[in-house]
C-alpha cells in the first residue's frame, strides 16, 4: 500500500526521535555510550503528487530528552546516574533551547508505491544556532520512514561535555535518528 499524498504527523504515538553518543578520553572505559530519546516531538511529513514537493518540518523540546541505555562502562548506568545526565544536558549542553529542522530540499527518485532513499537537506536550529544540514531518508513500502544524521556538536557553538578534569569525555560527534510509520493510502 503506497504512502499517501498530503500531511502526515508523526510524534511519539508512531516514531522515535533519538540520540546516540559515544565516549572518549583516557578514563573513557569508566564512561558510557548513551541512548537518548526525545519524548517530546512532532514532525509534519508533506508529501507532493510529484514527489517534488515533498518537505519536513520538525520540532522537538529539549527539556524531554531521556536516557533509555548507557552502554559500557565500569559500572552499570543506574537511574540517578540517568536522572543526573537529563539534568546535565537541559542546563549544561541544551540550556533549556527547543530544536527545530526544516526542509530545504528533498531529492531523489518519489516512489510512493514502493521504497526510496532521498538526501534531504535543510536548517537544524539547536542550542541557538541555526546551520544547514545533510541526511539520508529512506521510505519503506510499508509506510515506515528511517533517517539518521552524524552531527557536531561544536558546530552548533555546544562544547562537548567532560568530567574528570577532561580524562572522560563525550565526543563531538552524536548521530540523531528518527524512525515513524506513516500512514498509508
């Protein structure tokens, strides 16, 4: 069944909005990779009749954000330790700002019938900043929609966050996914 043209809302009723982070520095083995949902999101996915119409504009509130997984580490990530990092990334790294994208560009072969990967290009705006990125989107034929992008935080002006006088540290680079099931006509 082919995703139908016009608007689709995609949140947290059908799709996930997450983060990863990897570790790094010398006390890196006492850190944890984390995966971190967004619980607070919306997105609209407008689909042309062409396909060459097709755009995305999502927000999300940086306040949600929640630990689901540390990975690694010396000792297991407990739910403190997940309480503390929410914390930390809402006054530390995010400072309370809300993230905000928008398509500038959807290119690639619109084949609602079936499957397609399209490179979507757009606006990020995230601690403040606003910067232009790149990603790949792929569209099953069943209706669910899969992306992944590698970004740097210090693109945006946000300074990695790093403990033990800088030995443990999570680096520059996090890859935020989104998985959504839209629906079908």
């Amino acid at each position: 069944m082919a995703i139908s043209v016009g608007s689709h809302e995609l949140g947290p009723d059908n799709g996930t909005l997450s983060v990863r982070t990897k570790k790094g520095g010398a006390a890196g083995k006492a850190g944890h990779d984390l995966l971190i949902e967004v619980a607070s999101w919306s997105a609209t996915l407008t689909v042309g009749a062409d396909g060459a119409q097709t755009m995305i504009e999502l927000t999300a509130d940086g306040r949600s954000l929640e630990v689901r997984e540390g990975t690694g580490g010396v000792m297991p990530l407990g739910d403190h330790d997940k309480i503390a990092i929410k914390q930390t990334i809402d006054k530390q790294v995010l400072k309370g700002t809300s993230i905000a994208f928008r398509s500038t560009a959807v290119d690639g072969e619109w084949t609602p019938a079936g499957a397609t990967r399209m490179t979507v290009s757009g606006e990020l705006e995230l601690a403040g900043r606003r910067r232009q990125i790149a990603f790949e989107l792929n569209a099953g034929a069943d209706g669910t929609f899969t992306a992944a992008a590698a970004l740097r935080q210090s693109n945006w002006g946000i300074k990695p966050y790093s403990a033990l006088f800088g030995t443990l540290k999570v680096l520059d680079e996090v890859t935020v996914e989104v998985t959504a099931e839209v629906p079908r006509g």
